[in-house]
C-alpha cells in the first residue's frame, strides 16, 4: 500500500505537469426584524438590568460577574473600544437575555490570550440576541450557539488576525483594530506557500494572509432551533465563516464570508435558508451538506440571492480533514443532501466550478449506511454563471505528502480538467459539474431498524429519519426513490433539475459530467519501470475512446426536468420561525438583604447552616460545612458523608476531598437504570449541598495546601423546578493570619506543585504547573449542564457505578475526613444502613474489595484488576479505559451533553463502534483538534487515533487539548492506558472497524495505483 501511495504522487506530478505543459493554451438596529417571511424570533428589548462593561485591566472579572447572573431581560453591554479578554463570554441555561457592543467596527473583543476555547458560547438557551460586536482571534469558534431555541446573531464579526500564529502575522490590537476588521476581496492567494511546487507562484494576498492556526467556525450555531444569522461577517476560519449545524429552522442572510476555508455551511439542517450574502475569496463559498455519524441528517434548503465570487484561496485546512477535500475554487458544492432550491444567484469568477453537484462516492466508501451518500432534488433555476471553472487549481502535494497518500482529493480539480479535455471541452471545470454517480435500487436491503429492533421512523416521502442514535445498518435501503417496477421517481429523485432559464456565460463550459474517477484505473499502469511514459496526452487520448467512463460528457438536456419528465421539481415553501414564548421560569437574584440575614448568623457547633442553602453566602464558612473552617479535609458538620470515586476526573494532580450533605430529615434515592440515563447520579434531594475541595499535596513535607472548594446546591425556583447551583471559593489568607474561601465567580490562576504517593497505584507523583485553573460559575455549567438531568450544574461524579466502592481517603496524609464511619466500607451500603438514601437493592453482595458485584462497577483506571478481570487482561484494559474515559470525557461526549454535536460518545454502557470512535472521522475538531490524525479511534493505531493525541503532550493549543478544562498538563498514565487500549486491544472485530480501510468498493475515490485490476 505504501508503494502505491508512492506511486500516485508520482502519478499527480507527472499529470499536473503535462496538463501545465500542453493543456493550459455598525450601529443600533431594531430587534424585532421580521423581514423574509420570518416571524419574530429573538427576545423582546430588555427592561431588566443592564450590566456595561468597559475597557481595561478589570473588564474580564466585570464581564465574568455580570455573565453568572444574567436573568431574563437583562443586557450585557460592551463599551465602544478594545477588550483584551481572559475568558471567554459563556452563557448557559438562562433565556431572553442581549450580549451587545455598540457596533461592529467599534467594540473589539480580543481573546488572544483567553483560556476558553470559545470567544461567546451560549449552551441551553431560550432566547438569545448578540449584535453590533466583533470577536477576534479565539482559540477555537468565535461565535458558538449550542442547544439554543430562539437565537439571533446581528451586525457581528468574527476574526483572526492576518497570518494567525505565522511570522508574517499581523496581530488586531487596540491601535489598529478598527482598520484591519475591513478586509477587502482583490487578489485571494491561490497557491498554499508550502508546495513543492515551482510553477505556483501566486501564494500571497495584498488583503489577508489565511492561517491553518486560527479558529475552526466564525459563526457555529449547532443542534439548536429558530436561528437568524443577519448582517453579520466571518474572516480567516480555518473550516468554516458562516455554519449551522444540526439544527432546525435556521436563515443565514445580508452576510458576508471572506478568507475562509468554506464561507457559509449549511450541514445536516432541516429547513435552511441562505440569501443575499456574498461569499468571496473563501476557498469555496456555499456548502450544502450531510456529515456522517451525526444526530440528524437534513434536507430542504434554499439558496437565493447570493453572490459567490473569486473563492480562489488555496485550501488552507488541516490535511485529512473533511473541509479539506474542498477544491478551491468551488462556488457552491452540494453533498449528500436532498432538496435545494439553488436560484436567483450570480456564481462569478470561481476557478473551479460555479456550482459542484457530489456524492461521498466521490470520496471512496462511506461507512455509515444510515446516510443517503447521494444529492437529490437539487432544483438550480434563475442564476447568472460568469467565467467559471476557468482556473483549475494543480493537486496540493503538501497535503497528500503531508497524509502519505491518504488525502488526495486536492486532485480531483485535475481530473475534472483531463476528463474535460478528453471528452473535448478543453482542459478546464464548468459552470456546473457533476461527477455523475448514481445509485440502482437495493431491493434486498429492508428498512432499517433502531436498537430496539423496530423499524425506523420514515417520513413523508417514506425516506428513513436516520440519526446515530440508531445502528448503522449492514446495507443503504433506496427502496423509497423507486417505483414498484424498479424505474426512479422523477423528477422527486432525480439528481437535479437545470432550468433552461439560467444564464451561462458564453466564457466557459455550462456544464459537465465528468463521471468522478472512474476510467482512470485503466490509464495508470504500474507494470513497466516508468510509469510516466504512459502518461502524454497523446497515450490517454489514443485509448480514450476504449474507456468507457472516462471522458466528460456535456450534455445538459438530461436535468432539463420539463423537457424531460413532464415536470419541474416543486419549489420549496419559505417558512417561518415558531414565536419566542418566555417560560417566566427565571426567579430574581435575591436582594443583599436576605443573603445577609442567611448567612451572617451565628453558627453551632457541627451543625450545617442549611438555611443558608437558598443563598450565594461570600464566605464558604458561613454555611459550617465543616468543623474546622480553616481545614475543608476535616470532619464534616452534620449528616456530610465524605466520598470518593472509583476513577476521577483529572485535575492537574490535585488531591479531592468530596462531602454529601444531605439534610437533616431527606434521603437520597439510589438510581436503580443507570443504562437509560447514563448521565443521572443518585438523586439528591433538595437543599443537598456537595463540597469538592481540591488541594495539593507535598507529602515529603506532611504538607497538604487547600486550593479551592466547590459547591453544588440543589434549590428550586417558585415554580417547582429544581436546579442546581455551582458556587466557586478559593482559599485566600485572610488578615488575621487565618485562611478562608471567599465566593469567586469569575475564577482565575495560579501556580501549584505536588509530590505524593497515588493512594490507588502506589506511583509517586512529582509535578507542577503555572495554569491551574479555578473555573468561572458558567465553564461549571458547561460541564455539568446535560438535557436529560435537572438544569444548571448537575453533578457528574456520584453514580452507583462509581461509588459502588469502600471509601478512602484521597489524600496520603492524614485528615478527619479518613476518620468519618464510612471508612473502609462501602459506599452505597452505608449509605443505605444509615438512612441517607432509600430505594436501595434488597441487599449488597460484597466481593473482597467491598465491591457489591449485584450493583454496577466501574473500576479504578490506574490500578490493573480493579475490573474484577485478570489484571492486564484485554478485558481490564478495555474497562479501565473506558472508566477513564467516562469519567473525564462522557459529561460532554454523549447524546444529551454540551459535545452531542461531535457524534462521538464515550459513556460506559455503549457499544464501542462508529459512535465511539471506531473509525469515525472527527467533525468538530478543526485544525488544531485533530493534528494530523484522521479517526477518532484507529484500531491497533493509536498513532493514528485522535483521542489519545488531545489528551497527550503534542496537543499544546488550547484548540486542541482535551478536556479543555482543568488540565494544564498531561495525565501521562491515563495517555498511556488509551495508547495500551487501543493498540493491544481494539483490533478488526470491532464494529465499524472496517470503515477505517482504505479503498472502497463504491466505484468512488481516485484509484490506489497497482491495487485495483486493469481493465481491458
């Protein structure tokens, strides 16, 4: 295989050279907008509070605090200026609530230096306005909506500065930002500057320099419903400008997208709309598609009114990535999804094509068979078609050397010219392409079924509403494009439909089929020492005509759907938003009053100050959690239990000490289906309140040093909801000489050290760091906030399955906690006998570990056997791993956490297969989140695996570590336990595994030289 990667860049080179050779002769605005047929959608103008922020060393711990508290109504509002800011804007869990500047070109928000990988992310809104702002250089996304209902982006920027992380870099700053945020369109740079190529020259741009190193989206609404993206801008994003995805419901218009990889996208949506936006000098401008392995799969979009010009910037994505399969020079591209209506556009000066009409065919095999690989009921009318295809970019041998052969999409534009050129139309693209794959009907493949065993679901046109919630099926059932006799239903699934209305420009060819890559196996042959000899032009075009397939062919006639079928495909109906309704759910912060007389009172001895529980108190000492204040490890006060867990969440090597306190006259109830609500801890009742302390330990010195406590207190709102708060204290010194935690909510830094014996592996850990990272109140909500358990910060720890162990004490040294009666028993089973949870199992069969082997386990990561399996054993290594990774990464890789976008779930109870990684490619990741890697997990690879690469030491961006939070340094044993994993255990036996094999048997995908048979 190696040797046939080889040779087909050898291939590449020789065809691009021969083509070379003989082929080539701000201001406010009302929100309450209802133009485009859209009923109203974002909030009401606010009548609350109005939080204003100003520039300066202090505007990051204002923003923070105001953020926390945003209620419905309330403003947050950035002054004119420029904000150098340390983290990023997160809002979660609230509705009806404005982020504003005071215009696009006058309030910059900078997050150069932030410690979020987001500039804004809002998670589990309802209602939600951002406008008249820019956002600049984010780690990752500038703009994310995630699980938002009722969500208006207006009059906002998102951008990197020119030449991101290069050294040509031309950084926004505070003396420049309000010239370098107008970027103009002249001269986009068409070559990358990296290949060994010396016939591209053009690799510059006079008006931006792209950076793989800057953030993947611009705009990111995903899995969310009732979007509008109005009058708002994306420059330099390394995957997309503009996207939504997943979501439902969702207008793009009057924006503007230049200098990314892919100007606008349109992914896996159900009821898009694109209009009046101009895309320009974007690698390509438009994307209509499906993505594999995800929550839903979309159809019916509109694309009206646009402009796409000179989206000529050389691919500067990731090699390996799926964006970077785009050819430059694409104007619009269609994949995988079924009905658009394509009308009313001018697609001008696009080097490649005007539009693309694709199949994963194009691609090579697709492994998941829930997806209809095809786009049908493409329905282009109405457009202006001007100089397009006329500039075909050479293949980028940087990233094929860059991928060893496994990325060579970038030739794909080379083929489309030679096939051209064979079938007569000279070496050059179109005004639209088609790689002509189609599909016959599958009239043994059956509906597929979900995991009950039931069929699926199927909609109108009796096609299968398909996500990844259900198996992926042996075989793609079509049955519901057919008739009964077998003929396809036209025009409903036909291809697409080309009106003749459509004005193309005398400058280039109209239209192409070029048959994708099929043809071509016979025209490289491998069987002689130099396999460019049978390469001229002269040799292809003398067998040419013996190769069916391989030229182009140009007639336009079989998508004139009238002319042919007797009818036009229907046109799409424009549709509305659903109204915004407030919940009226949202209780108001209570007054500074009450939370005094709360939580100023005086205090008994081992008595909790449980009514103080209703409240944010400053100081973590007034709600006498524990009997010494000044010692968060010491006994705790009334019914707190102190807890541990089988595998933790890693924190930069920072000791726990856990407490429940329970109050006086509740119980828990133990969770008895932990497989049907995997992200459901033991439930608590309310006024429990749950106190992890983290602090580091220098055990040569009998040292440990308190660094913060962290609470989640179960309230409920006037209206019965219940919910949970996540409070932040930090020990501090205090004047008096004592220590004591005040309430942080804006979090912070600091530097730590620690030198101790593990408790569970008995290895010594030496280490420190100058980031350990004290979260802000909503990075807590980000983590804790799932759809499927109570709002706010839930907890993820306390599950049965990883209680279900005998306590001890954390810390090496000695604490009070390690004299609490639960020590050395466990902890479900006390719990039980002491009354502070009911609904338990009728007994608890104990094993020599004090492990109840009738309760669900997860066991101890680091310590080999803990599984109850031989030690080391595939089995031990697997349920280690997999403890691990629920622990540190199921909070937010599952199908109801803040990563359910990404398709890739690691809680403990699923099959490992393509939803766990197995062979799934990353979607989400971006450049920096996927290195050069190109599956989630690739049995027996791990070097070739994504997940163990964001957890280890190469993952250096914040873009690109895993988890994003609380680690600063590697868990370099938890690396080598995924690493072991992967290469020891997940071998070809493992569902999906097969889809990580290169080659396909589709008829798709440039052939692997010598690996595929010649034909006659």
């Amino acid at each position: 295989m190696a040797h046939s990667k080889r040779a087909l860049q050898a291939v590449l080179l020789s065809l691009s050279t021969l083509v070379l050779g003989a082929c080539l002769s701000s201001g406010g605005d009302d929100p309450t907008n209802t133009a485009g047929g859209g009923s109203v959608i974002n909030p009401a103008e606010s009548n609350g509070r109005v939080f204003l922020i100003q520039p300066g060393p202090n505007a990051t711990e204002e923003m923070v605090k105001a953020m926390v508290q945003l209620k419905p109504k309330d403003i947050l509002r950035f002054d004119c200026g420029f904000f150098d800011l340390k983290t990023g804007i997160q809002i979660t869990t609230t509705e009806d609530v404005i982020i504003e500047g005071c215009g696009m070109d006058e309030t910059f928000l900078s997050f150069r230096d932030s410690n979020s990988q987001e500039g804004f992310l809002a998670s589990n809104v309802r209602g939600v306005t951002v406008r008249n702002l820019t956002i600049g250089d984010s780690p990752g996304d500038a703009f994310k909506l995630k699980g938002v209902n009722h969500g208006t982006l207006r009059k906002v920027r998102a951008i990197w500065s020119s030449g991101r992380k290069l050294p040509e870099e031309r950084p926004i700053t505070a003396a420049n930002f309000r010239d370098e945020v107008k970027v103009q369109c002249t001269d986009p740079a068409r070559h990358n500057p990296a290949n060994p190529n010396p016939l591209e020259t053009d690799n510059t741009s006079p008006d931006y320099t792209v950076s793989t190193a800057s953030g993947r989206y611009g705009i990111y609404p995903v899995e969310s419903r009732n979007i509008l993206v109005e009058e708002t801008e994306s420059i330099g994003a390394s995957d997309a400008g503009i996207y939504v995805g997943q979501t439902n419901i969702a207008k793009i218009r009057k924006s503007r997208a230049a200098f990314n990889v892919f100007g606008f996208e349109i992914e896996n949506v159900v009821d898009g709309e694109y209009s009046e936006n101009l895309a320009e000098c974007n690698s390509g401008g438009f994307l209509v598609y499906d993505l594999d392995n995800l929550t839903q799969y979309g159809s019916r979009s509109r694309v009206f009114k646009n402009i796409a010009r000179n989206n000529n910037t050389y691919n500067f994505a990731v090699p390996g990535s799926i964006v970077a399969n785009v050819p430059r020079g694409s104007g619009l591209i269609t994949l995988a999804y079924d009905k658009i209506d394509i009308y009313d556009n001018v697609f001008e000066n696009n080097g490649t094509a005007g539009i693309i009409l694709t199949s994963y065919d194009l691609l090579g095999e697709n492994g998941d068979r829930r997806m209809d690989v095809y786009s049908e009921a493409v329905n282009i009318f109405d457009n202006t078609f001007i100089n397009n295809g006329n500039d075909l970019p050479q293949p980028d041998f940087a990233s094929i050397i860059a991928t060893q052969g496994a990325q060579i999409s970038s030739a794909f534009p080379l083929v489309v010219g030679l096939k051209n050129a064979l079938g007569g139309g000279g070496y050059r693209g179109a005004h639209i392409v088609w790689d002509g794959y189609t599909d016959t009907l599958n009239s043994s493949c059956d509906l597929p079924k979900d995991r009950n065993g039931n069929p699926v679901a199927v909609d109108a046109d009796g096609k299968p509403i398909q996500g990844n919630q259900n198996p992926n099926p042996s075989c793609r059932y079509n049955k519901y494009k057919f008739e009964s006799n077998g003929q396809r239903k036209v025009p409903a699934w036909w291809f697409s439909c080309i009106n003749p209305n459509n004005n193309f420009g005398s400058d280039s060819l109209a239209f192409a089929n070029f048959h994708g890559t099929r043809g071509l196996d016979a025209v490289i042959n491998l069987n002689t020492n130099d396999p460019t000899a049978n390469l001229s032009l002269e040799y292809i075009q003398s067998i040419a005509t013996g190769i069916p397939l391989l030229p182009s062919e140009f007639d336009i006639s079989k998508h004139d759907c009238m002319a042919r079928f007797g009818a036009d495909l229907p046109r799409l109906p424009d549709f509305e938003f659903e109204p915004f309704e407030p919940s009226g759910q949202f209780a108001p912060e209570p007054a500074a009053e009450a939370v005094k007389a709360l939580c100023e009172v005086p205090l008994k001895a081992g008595v909790v100050n449980q009514a103080a529980a209703q409240v944010n108190c400053p100081d973590l000492a007034q709600y006498n959690l524990f009997a010494d204040d000044q010692n968060p490890a010491s006994k705790p006060n009334g019914q707190g239990m102190p807890y541990v867990l089988n595998s933790k969440l890693f924190s930069d090597y920072s000791i726990k000490h856990r407490v429940i306190f329970i109050p006086e006259g509740k119980q828990a109830r133990f969770l008895e289906d932990e497989a049907s609500r995997v992200n459901s801890t033991i439930e608590f009742p309310v006024g429990t309140i749950i106190a992890k302390t983290f602090s580091f330990v220098d055990q040569p010195r009998a040292k440990e040093t308190p660094y913060e406590t962290r609470l989640l207190i179960k309230r409920q709102r006037t209206d019965g909801q219940n919910y949970w708060e996540a409070l932040e204290y930090i020990w501090q010194d205090a004047s008096n000489g004592k220590r004591k935690a005040v309430l942080t909510q804006f979090g912070g830094t600091a530097s730590a050290n620690w030198d101790y014996v593990d408790v569970d592996s008995g290895k010594r850990q030496v280490g420190s760091t100058n980031a350990y990272l004290f979260p802000n109140a909503s990075q807590c909500a980000i983590c804790h906030s799932n759809n499927d358990v109570d709002p706010g910060s839930a907890p993820i720890g306390p599950k049965p399955r990883n209680l279900n162990r005998a306590y001890v004490n954390e810390s090496p040294l000695f604490t009070g906690q390690a004299q609490h009666p639960v020590n050395g028993k466990n902890q479900l089973k006390f719990m039980c006998e002491t009354g502070l949870m009911n609904g338990c199992p009728s007994s608890f069969e104990l094993d020599q570990r004090q492990v109840a082997t009738n309760v669900n386990h997860i066991p101890k990561f680091n310590k080999p056997g803990d599984s109850g399996l031989p030690a080391n054993s595939k089995g031990d290594i697997e349920a280690r791993a997999r403890a691990y990774l629920e622990v540190n990464c199921a909070h937010c890789h599952n199908v109801n956490g803040q990563a359910s976008n990404t398709g890739f779930y690691v809680d403990v109870f699923r099959a490992v297969d393509s939803t766990y990684g197995i062979c799934k490619k990353p979607t989400a990741s971006g450049s920096e989140g996927r290195g050069t890697r190109t599956y989630d997990i690739h049995p027996a690879m791990s070097s070739d695996s994504i997940v163990p690469y964001r957890m280890g030491p190469e993952a250096v961006e914040l873009a690109a570590k895993m988890p994003p939070l609380a680690r600063s340094v590697v868990h370099d044993e938890a690396v080598a336990l995924i690493n072991q994993w992967i290469d020891q255990v997940i071998d070809s036996s493992y569902e999906n595994a097969d889809a990580c094999q290169e080659g396909n048997t589709s008829g798709g995908g440039l052939p692997l030289i010598g690996g595929l048979p010649l034909l006659p």
